[in-house]
C-alpha cells in the first residue's frame, strides 16, 4: 500500500453542518458507531485530496454501494465524532465534498508538497473542532485505504489511550511486503525502526513481516509540532514522523492487523476492483458480536441468539413495526403476538407487546406457545394491523427470530420488510416506548386470549371431517419438539383419527438437531412406520414452528414434498373437484406444470419465498401454492403455508380416495411420467458468493455436461433450463449462510450427474 501523496490548501472551514439526506448512504462493515465519550474527545484527518488527477478520480468511484473516499470516511466516522473529522481535499475538485456533504470539515492546500504537509493544513481545523486546550488523540488516516476496518481504527486507538503513548501507529502482518511498504522491526517486542523501502536492502525479513500501513495516532501538540518541525527541514512525509519520534526515545506503541484485505491501497483501476471483491466478500462474512442489524430474508428475521438476536433487537424491531402502524392509520385495529417453543421466545413475545402497548396499540397475546400458522390466522380473524410471531422456523436452536404477517396474513413483501429493518436499525435503545406488561394487561392494553379453538373451526370448516371418521386411519406424528401437539392432535382426535405422537415435550433444543421435517431428520418416524408391521396408513411431520409438513408413506419411504403436492393438487382437481392453477416457486418440480397442463389450467413460477407463491395465487386464481421445502397452502385458507392443514388435507385425501400413498403416486405418474429431483447445500463462504455468479456471467453455459442448456432464469440465482423439463438451479439461501443447488432429470442417473456438474462448478476456482 503507498500513502498518498496528497496536497491541500487555504484555510478551513469549522462550522460542520449534517450531511445531507439525499448523499449516497455507504455501507461499510463493521463497528456500529456508538455513543462513547470517549468518542467525543478524538479527531480525525483524512487526506482526501490526491496527489494528481486521477489518483482524486480513483477516490470518487464506487465501492459497493458507496465510493472509495464515502467508505473510508464513513468508517473514520465510525470512531470518531463526525462532527470531528477533517477531511483535506484539493482545491481543483469539488467531488469529494459534494459526496461527502457537509457533515464533516474540509481543508485545502494548492501544492501537492507529501502527506506531513496536508496534515499540517489541518491544523488550525483540529484545533478548532477539538476546542481550546483540549489535547484529545488525533486520528490520520488515508482515503485511498477505505478497506480499513472499524474495529483497526477503534484498536489502535484504544491501545493508544491504554499504553500512553507518544505516537500509534497501525501495522500488518503480511506473507509478503509490498515494495512501497515501510518495514516494522521489533527489539524485545517495542518498535524500533521502520525501514523504508530505500532503507531496506539487505535487511532480513521474517517469515511473515509486518509493515506499516499509515495510519497514525498522536495528541495535537505532539502531531502538528513535530510535523512543523520536519517542513522547516524540508521533510513533508508523514512516514518520516513515526522514525523521528523513534528517534527521539519517545514512545510508541502499534496495534496489528492480521487480515491483509484491510491494506490494500487503492491507487490503480485493477486495486480498486480486487478492493470490489473484498468489499462484496463482506457482505457475506458471518458477523459477530460487533454487528447487530437486522436483516429479513425471506421468511422473517432470524438470527442467532445473544448475537444479532436480543431482547434490545426485538424491541427496535417492535417500535419500527409500531411506527408504520400509526403512519397507516391501523393503530385503532391492534395486534396479535405469539411465540413457539424456542429460547427466549416468551420473553420475546412479552418484550414486544409492551412496546406495541407503549405506542397506544392494543395487543391480544396468544398463551403458552402457538404455531406460526395460527398467528397467520389470528390476524385477519381479529382484524388486527398485523400478525407477530417469535420463531426461527426449522432453523437450529441457537437461532430464533420474527416474522410479521399483514391484516390478510400474507407476508409482507420485500419493499415492505426493507422499511421495517432500515427504521429498526436507525432506532437506538432510547427510541423505544414502553409499558411494563402488568401495566398493560391490568388495564386492557394487553389482553392474553387462546385462539386454539377458533383456528382448528375454521381448518374443520374446509377439512371434511365427517369423511375422515370411519376410515379406520392410523398415523404417527413427529412434531419434531415444536408446536403443532394441541392443533394437530385435536384434529386428528375430531376425525376420529387414532394417531400417536412422538418428540412431543417441551425442548428448546429440538434433540439436537434443527427441526426440518426432512428424510435426514425423520429417522426415529421412519423407523417406527417399518417396524409397525403394517399397522400405520401414514407418518406425518411438522417443522419447529409447525408451517411446513413431511411425510411418510405406509411402507417407510419418504415422501418428498414434490411428490406431496403433486397428489394434492390431483385430489383437489380429480376428487373435490375444485379447478384452478398451480403456483411453485422455481426450485419445486415441473411434474406441477405437466399436471396444469392435462387439466388445462396455468402454471405458474415464483420466487423463493412464500409470499411470492400466495401472490402469485391470488394472480392466478391458482387452487394449490407450494415450495420443495415443505410448505403449501389452497385457495379459500391462509396466505401462508399451513404443516397443520396439509397434515388434515392428507388424511382427507387418503379417506376420501381409499387408497394409500404408494398408490395415488402410480396413479398420478401415468399422467405425468416420472422426474427425479435432488437437491444438496454447500456453506457459502464469502469468496464464493463472489467467484460463482462472477463465473456464470462470464461463462455463458451452453451445456450442462453433455446435455444442451435451452435458456437460463436469473429470476431468483441462477435456473438452468435444460431439455423436456430437465433443470439445475444455483441459489444462495436467504436465510442461512448456504448455497443451494436443486436438479431435475428423467432418471435418477441423469440428476446424480446434474447435481455433480453443479458441486463441480461450484468449487472449481473457489
């Protein structure tokens, strides 16, 4: 990295006013700025102003959703008080200050005399911002290394105040040094020269070296005396200052940074696109205890608990939801909360209320725990402005998180969520109105209500129970420790359905394991179906929250969800007679659209999400919506997916039909044929989140091994169309750090090899 050489001039100007609201927001990682008074007493210089032409065009171009100097700077301001950041540019461009606005102090020098010299322009700026006599710290730091993260800036100003030293400075530990770098050598730990590259030959360098990347803290006087000093002698280097306070016996202590992405300088258009890279991989690095936002993916809000997870987060998140309440006018009409089993769900759920009660919003809130369908319910049978769920769904137990249903019950839509969390995340804890929970319940803000019965009437209302009794049914229910007992087992007790539960007990942990109804989960079910000799018509499974559903046949198999709805949707249309199309997101099976078109009725694909599929329902008029992952819900029930329905539905239809899985899949495959889907997941590491669509762009696929591509869908990743219905499909989760990869082909050879084409690409060149 090489520290500009950056030039500025003329005097400053020292009455900051606030940024504009219409200058682009940056988005750096990292530290969230916070109100340390420690914070108050520092200031910054950033040279900003180029040494020549292009080196100020480089600073201006984007960087991720912002520009390299609005990077940088947002990130010093993460540290310092924005009102206390300095920042030097050049006379002869005024682009820096029209994207850095007005929030912060700008300084000018004409002559591009070193980096010391444009520190020293600042010194009248400094003084001012920090106040008569004050001798707080002072932060230099370069707008051409915007990579820098928050917690360097904060580290080396912390050991600066710990230590007390004279002048701290930032390093790195590198494989290999730059040839502009200036070497850090060490004697018994302290610093002891830095040896410029000039300086450097013959000098031995160990196995991994540490340089000096140029960001320095010092008090006032200290700073702007010694560099005074150097510019009588003619020295205008900032490097110069650490050597003569080495010199000079002083002190000086460093803090280190080990990830070498953070000193990449930006001084060529190729650094400034492998800075991209790094800025992209980012946005994907699980963050920890540093970075608390929170993000809606698309089911809801989730998060790991004690992380981004907090009662603190919940409550944003509340008064947030609570704001667009009153916005709309629908604070008159209240809200319904719930929570599921999990961790701090209860506690959540109460958090919450007391912040919707604090905004004058009356809440009924549902006892013990609930399925997430029933709170989808609850919000258009109460009228309520919206629906609230504490769960994270079938994510692992450490996680646990919200989703938040419309007056309708459907999901809001991602415009919808974005608003939620960018207001959520603007609040701080003192934003929050409350009112303490007795408070509220003694006086009817509060109103604790089961709405069990009402939501198992309206399922019994469209379920046909009567023809269910008789049919002599005997199943094995796996609600996997979540909250599907009370519903599930009143229903199925009113069909006269004789059914045993098992993981029925109240166990945050789920056993171990993250509730998801699938086959690698479902061992304990599958095993007792084969074992039963015979004595069970069906397995049925629900997730941890208790909207997605899995299914075991008569004989043990798993059954996929694909193959579930394809038969729901053959029942509604050949048994209850209903007419209408189908709606799938794009990673569910064609065999859907085969089966449209023999009734003559549309297809439809959507997005991931469920919220696509319920609008795209309501688009079409479609009968059936439903995803691979479990989830489905019909025309006339809720906008969202329903495990407890589909699990009443399925029972319907084997009643109804008299025929058991194994054999109404014979019958709808004479219609369809036969597909054969698989699908896998890898962790997605940042560098792939980078390298993988960067590849499929420049790669324009043709084949998928030897099978020719028909098109390709960027709708949501990347769909492979391949021939007679054949796909593969790349997708990035939006829940979880994962890369999804889903294939259909017309033998289950034929899909093995689609599924070991896409691993393939994958993880060449990551």
């Amino acid at each position: 990295m090489t520290a500009p050489t950056t030039a500025l001039t003329t005097a400053p100007s020292t009455e900051p006013t606030r940024r504009p609201s219409t200058a682009p927001a940056p988005r750096p990682s990292g530290a969230s700025a916070t109100a340390s008074p420690l914070r108050a007493t520092r200031a910054a210089v950033v040279l900003a102003a180029g040494h020549d032409a292009a080196s100020r065009d480089l600073l201006t171009r984007p960087l991720g959703d912002a520009t390299v100097v609005e990077l940088a700077v947002a990130t010093v301001r993460k540290v310092v008080d924005p009102r206390r950041v300095v920042v030097v540019v050049s006379p002869d461009d005024p682009t820096v200050r029209e994207l850095l606005g007005e929030d912060v102090v700008y300084v000018e020098q004409p002559e591009p005399r070193g980096t010391g010299d444009a520190v020293l322009a600042a010194r009248e700026a400094v003084a001012s911002v920090l106040g008569v006599g004050a001798d707080g710290p002072v932060l230099v730091a370069y707008a051409d290394t915007p990579l820098l993260r928050p917690e360097s800036l904060l580290g080396v100003l912390t050991r600066h105040t710990l230590t007390g030293a004279d002048l701290s400075l930032l390093s790195a530990v590198v494989d290999e040094p730059q040839p502009s770098s200036g070497l850090v050598v060490r004697a018994d730990g302290e610093i002891s020269a830095i040896l410029e590259p000039e300086d450097r030959a013959g000098a031995p360098v160990g196995e991994r070296p540490e340089v000096n990347v140029g960001a320095y803290v010092a008090s006032p006087a200290l700073l702007f005396r010694e560099l005074e000093a150097m510019a009588a002698g003619g020295e205008h280097r900032l490097t110069e200052l650490a050597r003569r306070v080495i010199g000079a016996g002083r002190r000086i202590s460093s803090y280190r940074i080990y990830d070498t992405d953070e000193v990449r300088g930006i001084n060529t258009p190729d650094e400034l696109q492998e800075a991209a890279d790094v800025v992209l991989k980012r946005l994907f690095v699980p963050t920890k205890n540093t970075d608390t936002k929170i993000v809606f993916g698309t089911g809801g809000w989730r998060a790991v608990i004690g992380e981004g997870y907090t009662l603190a987060n919940v409550r944003r998140l509340c008064q947030a939801i609570a704001n667009e309440t009153v916005r709309q006018g629908l604070d008159g009409k209240g809200v319904v909360i719930g929570g599921d089993r999990r961790f701090l769900s209860r506690e959540s759920a109460i958090a919450a209320a007391e912040v919707f009660a604090g905004n004058n919003i009356a809440v009924t809130l549902l006892p013990d725990d609930v399925p997430t369908p029933l709170v989808t319910f609850a919000a258009p049978y109460l009228g309520a402005a919206y629906g609230i769920i504490v769960t994270s769904s079938h994510n692992p137990p450490e996680w646990n998180g919200m989703k938040v249903f419309r007056q309708d019950g459907s999901l809001p839509l991602d415009d919808e969520t974005d608003r939620y969390q960018d207001e959520a995340n603007a609040l701080s804890v003192d934003d929050v109105i409350t009112l303490d929970i007795d408070v509220a319940r003694r006086t009817g803000v509060v109103v604790d209500r089961a709405l069990t019965d009402p939501y198992v009437d309206a399922i019994e209302r469209i379920i046909d129970v009567d023809a269910v009794r008789g049919s002599d049914l005997q199943v094995v229910v796996d609600p996997m420790y979540g909250t599907s007992q009370l519903t599930l087992g009143t229903i199925l007790s009113d069909m006269r359905v004789r059914s045993e539960f098992i993981h029925a007990a109240h166990n945050p942990l789920f056993g171990g394991v993250a509730p998801a109804p699938d086959l690698q989960r479902l061992s304990t079910l599958v095993s007792m179906i084969r074992q039963g000799g015979g004595r069970y018509d069906l397995g049925m499974a629900t997730d941890g929250d208790s909207d997605r559903i899995g299914i075991v046949d008569e004989t043990g198999e798993y059954i996929s969800t694909n193959d579930l709805l394809l038969l729901l949707y053959w029942y509604l249309h050949e048994v209850r007679g209903e007419t209408g199309g189908v709606v799938r997101n794009l990673a569910t099976t064609h065999l859907l659209d085969r089966l449209a078109a023999h009734f003559g009725e549309e297809s439809r694909e959507v997005k991931v999400g469920f919220k696509h599929v319920t609008a795209g329902m309501e688009e079409i008029g479609a009968v059936l919506g439903g995803e691979s992952s479990g989830g489905l819900t019909i025309r006339g029930w809720i906008l969202g997916k329903d495990g407890i329905f589909a699990c009443a539905l399925v029972a319907e239809m084997l009643a109804r039909t008299g025929k058991r899985i194994s054999e109404l899949r014979a019958t709808v495959y004479e219609i369809t044929g036969r597909l054969y889907t698989l699908e896998a997941g890898v962790p997605a590491t940042p560098e792939m989140r980078v390298e993988v669509p960067r590849r499929l762009a420049a790669e324009p696929l043709t084949h998928v091994g030897p099978y020719p591509v028909v098109s390709v869908s960027h709708l949501d990743g990347t769909k492979i169309l391949l021939e007679d219905d054949n796909w593969a499909l790349l997708r990035f989760s939006g829940t979880e750090p994962v890369l999804r990869m889903f294939v259909e082909a017309d033998s289950p050879e034929k899909a093995g090899e689609l599924l070991d084409w896409l691993r393939g690409f994958v993880t060449a060149g990551v």
